[in-house]
C-alpha cells in the first residue's frame, strides 16, 4: 500500500514537471517574440514618421509656393526660396491715418548706414561699379518707395522692367510709384501689366481699384475688388472698400447685402453697422 502510494506520488510529480516544463515553453515562446517585435516596431517606426513627415512637409512647402506662383526650390536654394515667399506674404502697416489704406508690396527695407555713407550712395557706387547689378537697381527702388521719393522710384522701375519684363513685382511697385505721383492712368496700366503675369496676390487687385476709383471707373473698380475676394472671400476690409464702390455706384442694394455679410463675419463691427443703417433709412 504504501509502495503503491510512493509510485503514485512520484507518477503525479513527473507529470506535474511535465506539464511545467511544457508551460514554460510555450509561454516563453511568445515572450521571445514580443521582445523581438518590440525591438524591431521600434527599430522602424522612427524611419516611418520621419518619411512621412517629410514627404507632408514637402507636400505643404510646395503648395505655398504654387500659392504664390514661385518655382520649387532644390536643396541648395532652399534658403533664398525661403525668402522670396517670406517677401510675398509681407505687408506694411501704415504709419497714419492719412497713408492709403492699400497694402504695398514695395518690401519693409532695414537699412543701417554708415555715419559716413547713406543707402542710396551705397547703391549708386554699385550700380556704377557694375551697371547690370539688378539687385542693387532692386533696392534702390524699394529705398526710393520707402522714403517717398516716387519720381525717382518710377524711373528705377521702368529701368527694370526693360531689364526683365517677365517681373510682375517691377509693375506693382511701378503701378505704386504712378499712384503716388497722382498718375492714375498710369498705375492702372502698370497693376494690369503686373496681374497679367500674376494674378493670384489679391492686394494688386485692390491696388488696381483704387487707380480705377481715382479715374472715377467704379464698375470697373468693383470687378477688381470682387476679383480680390475670389482670392480672400472672408476679408472684411475688402468687403468694406466693396460696399463703399457700390454706395459710390448708387447700387444701395449690393451695397446692403455686402454689409449684412460683413456683420455676420464680425458682428461688433460698428462701421459697418453705421453705414448699414445709414443706407435703410
């Protein structure tokens, strides 16, 4: 009996170790490959995303500068692409209430002369150094326009649309120059110039319907304006020079309904409240 109970006990143990030893494989099993897997998810998923974020990011850059009708950039002008759609995306703010209400293009120009020597004289000696130096004919202009020396800014960029008339931004600040000297026809020539090679900044297009007002050519000045907010629908400003033309136009109506759309994009707008109630009395 007690024989029988030894063998027993032995039998039940074996099988118990059995069973263990058999567990312990088959739990570590996947263990090993968890481990693995873990290490190699790891491994490849930094690669992944960097892929990914990379290819988004080259997607974006180069819907901006398809926005602005600029070529890609390689590698290697990627910097000097950089800034030209920084220069595009610019805009000036107006020093006073008497300025125009447009945006120019003409760039913000930080000069920091010499006690000695002043910007212009800087570019005067390059230009006289080297007489193709674009570049420097470039920043002479927006130095002319800066400091509102506009007859001198209209020769500057007649010189360089002679020089390359492919660039749109020579006719703008042209157009800016002409503008400012009160020579409407003029600006409306060049800012029509400029958008025929570019027409995808709205700001020309609101440049191009002051020139047009000044010439009292209203329903022209509307198309211009609409044509602006086909670019920037949800610009209120644009909005109010559109109201005010069609006030200008004695077209009440429109004038209403582009007013009422005003108030819904910025319902503390007092202005155009004002002119709203002004118009249904």
């Amino acid at each position: 009996m007690l024989l029988a109970t030894i063998i027993f006990a032995i039998s039940l143990l074996t099988l118990v170790s059995m069973f263990l030893a058999k567990f312990g494989q088959i739990s570590s099993r996947p263990n090993i490959k968890v481990r693995i897997a873990t290490a190699t998810y790891h491994h490849d998923l930094w690669p992944y995303f960097r892929q990914k974020l990379s290819a988004i990011i080259d997607k974006l850059w180069h819907f901006i500068l398809e926005a602005k009708d600029l070529a890609p950039a390689t590698s290697k002008t990627i910097h000097s692409q950089y800034e030209k759609v920084k220069s595009v995306f610019r805009i000036r703010i107006r020093s006073s209430a008497a300025e125009p209400q447009w945006l120019p293009e003409a760039a913000d120009l930080t000069i920091k002369p010499t006690f000695s020597q002043n910007p212009e004289q800087l570019y005067l000696q390059a230009i006289k150094k080297n007489p193709d130096d674009r570049s420097a004919y470039e920043h002479l202009g927006r130095l002319y326009l800066q400091n509102k020396n506009y007859a001198d800014g209209v020769q500057t960029y007649e010189y360089l649309t002679k020089l390359d008339p492919t660039k749109d931004i020579y006719y703008s600040n042209l157009g800016l120059a002409h503008y400012s000297l009160k020579e409407y026809q003029k600006a409306v020539s060049a800012y029509e110039k400029a958008l025929s090679i570019n027409n995808k900044i709205p700001t020309r297009w609101v440049n191009l319907a002051f020139s047009l007002e000044a010439l009292d050519e209203y329903p022209k000045a509307v198309k211009a304006l609409t044509e602006a907010l086909r670019l920037d629908k949800l610009n209120p400003h644009y909005l109010t020079l559109l109201a005010d033309a069609y006030v200008k136009l004695e077209n009440n109506v429109r004038a209403e309904e582009v007013l009422e759309q005003i108030l819904v994009l910025e319902p503390t707008n007092k202005p155009a409240r004002e002119k709203l109630m002004k118009l249904k009395i």
